[in-house]
C-alpha cells in the first residue's frame, strides 16, 4: 500500500493522509496539487508533501479523487518558507496555502443538483418554488446553487433544496471546476499546399467571383510581408474589413487554416534595454558601500532622504544580478507605487519584468505564477506588493523592500498575520540572496537592528543632483482662527502659497489622511451624531454619493434630513476628511484642475495608472490625497504640499504612533520639490510646539529615533522587547470579557507581569462582535519559542472549555 501525506488549505494543525496505487504514487511529487474528499462530502484541492508506505495509525485512510497537475507547482524552498511563516506567526500551513497560492490554484468542491435518477413523486406535489426549479432540470443536466438563487430570486435556497431531497426529486453531488483558463490566440496561416507559386496563381484566379475572399487573402499576403510575424484572425478581420463568415468559408475549403498560441494576457510591448542613468557622486559611493556592506551581511538598510535617487541604485544592482541569470524581487507596500515604477524599470529591463499584485485578475496572477516556476526571461524581475513574496522562486539572488518602514507590509487579516519586510529577510536566507531594505525614514526596529550590527548600514544624505531639502514651515492655525484668517480649512498662509505656486504653472498636493465628506455629523440641537449599528463607531458622510457609510463594516443608508433623536433638521457635518477639502479647492480655486486620491477614486483595476498620468502630464494642478500619496511617488512638478491637518495624526491611542506621523509627514514632504526648484511645505496644526512636528520641520531623524527608543526601552516596547497581541471576539460582551480574563489568568501563571490586559481597543466592537486584547511581552532574554509554546498550549486549552466554543481567538505575532 502507498499513502500520501497532505496539507490541505483550512485551519488545521495536522497533514492528512490518503492512500494511493503504485502508478499514482510513482507520479506525484512534493508540491503537486490532489481533489480530495474530506469530512461526510466536501472536495478540496490538496497540495502533496509526502509519498510513503506508512498507513495512519488513528483514522482509516480514503483514496484520493484525482491528481491536478502533471508538474509541482510549489517547489521545496517555497514549502520551508511557508513552514517558517506557520511556525512563527503561529498559524497553520493550510493558512498560510490559502493565502499565498492564488484562488483559482484552490478548487474547492461546489455543489450541484440533478434529477433523481429513480422520480418518487407527482408533479402537482410540488410547491411552487419546488416546481420552478424541477422545470429548470428539465431543460438542463444540472444547476449550481446560485443559478437556483437566480431562478427563484430568493437568497437562502436551502429550504427548497432539502425539500425537494426530501421528495426524492433531486440528488446533490459535489463537483471540482477548474477556475483558471489560458488566454489562447487564433492565428491565420495560408494551407501548405497553396504555396507554391504555380498553385497560388491557380488559387487567385478561382477567386475572382468571390472577391471578398480574395480581398482577404490578398491583405494576409501584405501583413505577413510587413510584419514576418504570424497574422491574428481579429488582424486579419480588421485590415480586410471581413466578416467571420468570409473567413470560415476560407478555411472551410482549405485555402487558410487557422491555428492556436497560448498568450500571456500581461504582455510588454515598448522598447528596452535603455542605458541606466550616470549616478551621482553619493550614490555611486552609497553603490559601493552596498556591495561591500552584502559581503559581510546578509540585509543591508538603506538610510537615504526622499529624493536621494534610491531607485537607480536599485536598478544598478538589479542589472548586475539578472546578469547572473539569476531572480530579483522588487517588493513595494502599494499598488500605486508599482504602477509608477513598472514604467521605470520597464524603460531599463523591457519585458524581462512581471508584475504581482491583487489589482490584476486571477488569471493574469497565475500566469505570472507559472513564468516564476518555469525560470522564463519575462519573469526574471518581479514587481509586487506583499503577497508577491509568495511565487515559487527557485533562483533568487536579489531581494529589495523599498519603503521597507510602510505599514502596509503587516498583513492584518486573515491568518497568516505576517509581515512582509521580516519574512523577506527569511526568504533571502533560504536561498542564500541579498536583502536591501530601503527607506528614508526606517522604522525603529530596522535602525535598530543596523545599530547592533545585525544588519549593514549605507546611509545617503543628498538629494539627487544636490537639491535642497524642502522648507517646511509650521502654521499655527488656533492663532489663524483666533484672528480670523482662516477660509474654511486654509489659513491665509497655505492660500497665499497655493495661489503663488499656481500662477507659476506648478501643481500642488493637499494631505489629509481621512477619506470621505467628514468623519461624523452631529445634531446642533441635542448632540446626538448617527452611529453604525455594527461598530462603536459614528457613520461617516460621503457627499459625492449622499451617504453615510462605516469604513468598518460597509453599512451605509441615505443622508439624514434631519436627527433620529429629536427630529431637529440642524444637522452638522464635523471635522473634515478629502472629499470636503476637493470640494473647498473647487470653490477657491474654480479655474484650476482638482483631483483627489484615496480609496473611493481608485477602486478599478487601472485607476492608479489613469490618474498618475494626469498628474505627470500636468492635467491636474491641485491634488488631493490620503497617505497614498507620501509612498515614495516621484513627480517632477510639485512645488508645494500642504498637510491639512497634522493633529489627527499624532492624537492616537498606540505606541508606534509618533514614529508613524513622522514617517508619513517626512514622506508627504518628500514629495516636493525634486527638480532644481527647492520645494516648500506647511503643516498646519493646533500645537506647533509639539517635539515631532519640530523634528519633522527639521528633518531630525536620529533626534526622533534617539526620543522614541529611549520611551521603548523605558516601557518595553519593540524593539527592545518582542510582542505578541492575543485578540477576543464575541457577540456577547461578558461571555468574551469573561473569557479573556481567564485565559489572561492563565498566560500570567508563567509570563506574570509580561501579560497586560485584557484591554478594549479604541473601537470595541465591529461587526456586531465585542472586542478585547492582552498584549504577550517577551524580553530579550526570554526563549522566544518556548514563549510561543506556552502561549499555544494555553490557547489548546482556552479552546477546550465548552463556554468559550463561541468565542473567536486570533494571535498575531510582532503586531505593528
């Protein structure tokens, strides 16, 4: 007997094992993909890890359904990786296959109905929603449960399907579909037996009563001449203005044949192979301080200001190794970002670059997915946001993160909750390549690590071509209101400086990290402001659509006329986020272009792309933007970034928050002023006095790292001590305060004082579910697994008692 041992994408600990004939287990291979049945009748896509000839000692095993592939598509590296993610961020492998294969790599079972073979029952027996969805099978095979949904019009089906099980009218089975589809080409070729010069006159005189077939055989002469390239059947319609018809008539008789390419649906198309950019003076000495810095260390930070030229350090780096023949990885924390720098990378390295992120279709991903396993040129560079770290690498010799101190690398939710800077320095391990962080504000444990030798440090201190730093200023706008020099939201200082910058045909960003009309709207009568029924939180209003929408859960209704608790109709909208600011700018500024960036104007797949265009093509003279904009966007004609708002930043309930505001506002400062023109910021806010507005209006990074690091230490914190935040869900409150007080109890029985909470977030309840934390500190000193041990053998048994089953339980390990 053969077995093989699977993991199977669901969240449980163990692999599975099914038996196998000798044939089948002679095929498979680690890494390959099995259907296999489990539980009483679902299918699931499984992915091999072991053939062998031990049966399970517990369970008798099921053979499996069929096998999925004819080659791996995971390779051992990639399984390690994984086995690393689970280990650390104390998930399971199956959760860390559902996040990292694309979906349509995971077939799971759906289910289908048929006509029972063997009818027991009269049709006038039937309701009438039975009846409906027996006269559909009539006239199909099978129907899938949403075709049933659409036939009755009705949501949950259930009902009707098991009555008409109960009949004996119907059978349900299980099926796999395969969710993927290879773009395929038709192409037109002349019929070998035409091409001989006597044949094809023959040929061209039969045609002469049937001139439009002519015309298309003519015009496929022409493009093949032009070209010397094979002619597509939709070319071949176009030039010769043909129907379908005239050219299956064609290939009916014989003349034509056509014939089938497998296409990449990303294809790049412009020229390549452009001389890099002459570097300057400090990033050439950055450049070899880089290299050297890689021969004694494994991860190497790059400190380097905004503007400092990082990118083509990069590229210099990626064209030495790809001349090794060897993998890169570009990761980046935004899809923004990406859509700017493809066209960078692309004008140097043409279609040897494949892009990896969720903007692009399922299927678009697995073809990138299968160039990666293959080796194949056009995937020689990836570009990508975090998931991108997941493709089956076997040749790595480069890795980059660029913007490595974003947030946006930490994957929240689900499970895995990685984050992709660290795992990326795991990566580089396993197939021994370099990692290059690259930041010009590093988070503190990077510089951390770079202090204690751990990583290399090259630091670039000059902007490219020796510009200076933009002058930030800061506006004291509880003094403008007091004087009464405030229009709307913009002091006379940020009016003054728009209209300059204006006139002198130069385009200014407007940062306000809030998207929406304003965050909340209040009664001025009796105070009461709408709240999502949800989430404790207030509804915020969206002017463009007349709404009132929760950012948590998506609960949205129509824009109140007036309260819900007293019936006053003096409703007020309060605070202000980037919808209010774009329709202020068109009111101040009616003669210019205003656009605005944030999640609500770039949900399609190329919006990103559209509107990046127009700001480079400077069709927008005023841009309004969320934190989208301080990622690392390099356009040429900024002169001024006014930062709307800086309190909202710095006013938040967490430890990491004053490094973050300086991060974010050193970065939306950053996008001024990268031509010759020195740039200019300002920043209003309340408390200009504040120690990291005055940092940040200075550029004084060490002078926050030194203030921020010493807090650390002093309240244990990262990066001196390690975290690990143990999250609780319930829909009743007691049962799920109750259940993490005691499972707190039980984590204090050997971490003691190490164990803080259970703590309710600032939004307590999202979803309808109640929400507490405890936070896990480990010293230094501390086993780190040993640690994790403890924490999962006490989260074994919190699962365990019947009182907390209902209660939800999430870990997430190193939570920033």
């Amino acid at each position: 007997m053969y077995f093989i041992d699977v993991i199977l994408p669901i969240p449980l600990k163990q692999t599975f094992t099914y038996s196998v004939n000798e044939h089948e287990a002679r095929f498979l291979k680690q890494g390959m993909r099995v259907a296999v049945p489990f539980g009483k009748s679902k299918v699931y896509t499984a992915i091999v890890y072991r053939v062998h000839t031990q049966p399970p000692a517990s369970y008798e095993t099921k053979s499996i359904d069929q096998i999925l592939d004819e080659e791996p598509i995971l390779n051992e590296q990639q399984l390690k990786h994984w086995e690393w993610m689970a280990s650390y961020y104390m998930c399971t492998l199956g959760e860390v296959i559902r996040a990292a294969l694309p979906s349509a790599f995971l077939l799971e079972s759906e289910t289908v109905i048929k006509l029972a073979s063997e009818m027991n029952v009269e049709e006038n027996g039937f309701s009438d929603e039975e009846f409906l969805v027996y006269e559909a099978l009539q006239h199909q095979s099978s129907l899938h449960i949403n075709d049933v949904r659409s036939i009755l019009d009705m949501k949950n089906v259930v009902k009707v399907i098991q009555q008409l099980l109960q009949k004996g009218a119907i059978e349900v089975e299980e099926t796999v579909f395969e969710k993927y589809t290879p773009k395929v080409v038709r192409y037109i070729r002349l019929a070998p037996e035409f091409t001989s010069e006597e044949n094809l006159q023959q040929l061209l005189e039969t045609l002469t009563r049937a001139p439009k077939q002519k015309e298309v055989l003519m015009t496929l002469f022409m493009l093949s001449a032009q070209q010397k390239k094979p002619v597509s059947s939709v070319q071949l319609q176009k030039r010769s203005n043909a129907s379908a018809a005239v050219l299956k008539a064609l290939i009916d008789k014989g003349i034509l044949e056509e014939y089938f390419v497998q296409k990449d649906r990303v294809e790049y198309t412009g020229p390549e192979g452009a001389a890099t950019k002459a570097l300057s003076e400090a990033q050439h000495k950055a450049l070899t301080e880089i290299k050297s810095s890689f021969e004694e260390h494994d991860v190497t930070l790059l400190h380097g200001v905004t503007s400092s030229g990082k990118t083509e350090i990069y590229v210099e780096l990626i064209s030495e190794i790809i001349k090794s023949g060897k993998q890169v990885l570009y990761m980046l924390p935004e899809i923004a970002l990406t859509t700017q720098l493809i066209g960078r990378l692309q004008h140097y390295f043409g279609e040897r670059i494949s892009v990896f992120h969720s903007k692009y279709t399922l299927n678009e991903r697995v073809e990138v997915w299968y160039n990666v396993l293959q080796k194949k040129p056009k995937a020689q560079i990836i570009i990508g946001a975090r998931s991108s770290l997941f493709l089956p690498f076997s040749n790595l010799g480069l890795i980059i993160v660029d913007e490595a101190h974003e947030p946006s690398f930490k994957q929240y939710s689900p499970a895995p909750r990685y984050h992709a800077r660290d795992s990326a320095v795991v990566l580089g391990q396993l197939h021994n390549a370099k990692t290059l962080l690259g930041s010009a504000t590093p988070s503190l444990e990077s510089t951390h690590n770079a202090q204690t030798d751990k990583y290399g440090l090259v630091k670039l201190t000059e902007r490219y071509g020796n510009i200076l730093m933009p002058e930030i200023e800061l506006v004291d706008i509880r003094e403008k209101h007091r004087k009464k020099r405030m229009t709307g939201h913009f002091s006379d200082r940020l009016f003054e400086e728009i209209e300059e910058v204006l006139k002198e045909g130069e385009q200014v960003i407007l940062f306000q990290n809030r998207r929406g009309y304003s965050p909340f709207v209040e009664c001025t009568t009796c105070g009461v402001s709408p709240q999502c029924p949800n989430c404790d939180v207030s509804l915020t209003y969206h002017q463009f659509k007349n709404e009132l929408r929760c950012h948590y859960c998506g609960y949205h209704i129509a824009m109140l006329i007036s309260c819900m608790a007293c019936g006053s109709e003096t409703l007020d909208a309060k605070g202000f986020g980037t919808e209010q600011i774009e329709s202020e700018v068109k009111q101040l500024f009616p003669e210019h272009s205003v656009a605005r960036m944030d999640q609500d104007t770039t949900r399609g797949k190329h919006a990103y792309a559209k509107l990046i265009e127009k700001i480079e093509n400077q069709e927008i003279d005023i841009i309004v933007g969320t934190q989208m904009l301080a990622k690392g966007l390099d356009f040429r004609n900024i002169r001024l970034v006014g930062v709307m708002n800086a309190d909202n930043l710095l006013n938040f309930p967490d430890f990491r928050v004053h490094e973050r505001s300086f991060q974010l506002l050193q970065q939306v400062s950053g996008r001024a002023g990268r031509t010759e023109k020195r740039g200019k910021v300002l920043i209003q806010t309340f408390n200009p006095n504040h120690q990291i507005l005055q940092q940040v209006s200075v550029n004084d990074y060490d002078g926050m790292f030194k203030d921020e690091a010493e807090q650390r230490y002093q309240y244990k914190y990262p990066p001196y001590y390690r975290t690990i935040k143990i999250t609780l869900r319930d829909r009743n409150y007691n049962k799920m305060h109750k259940a993490a007080v005691w499972l707190g109890a039980l984590l204090q029985t050997r971490l003691k004082e190490n164990v803080l909470g259970p703590e309710a977030p600032p939004v307590g309840r999202i979803r309808n579910l109640f929400i507490t934390n405890l936070l896990v500190k480990i010293p230094k000193q501390q086993s780190v697994p040993k640690t994790k041990k403890f924490i999962g053998k006490a989260v074994q048994s919190f699962h365990s008692v019947k009182d907390f089953s209902t209660v939800k339980l999430t870990i997430d390990v190193d939570n920033y």
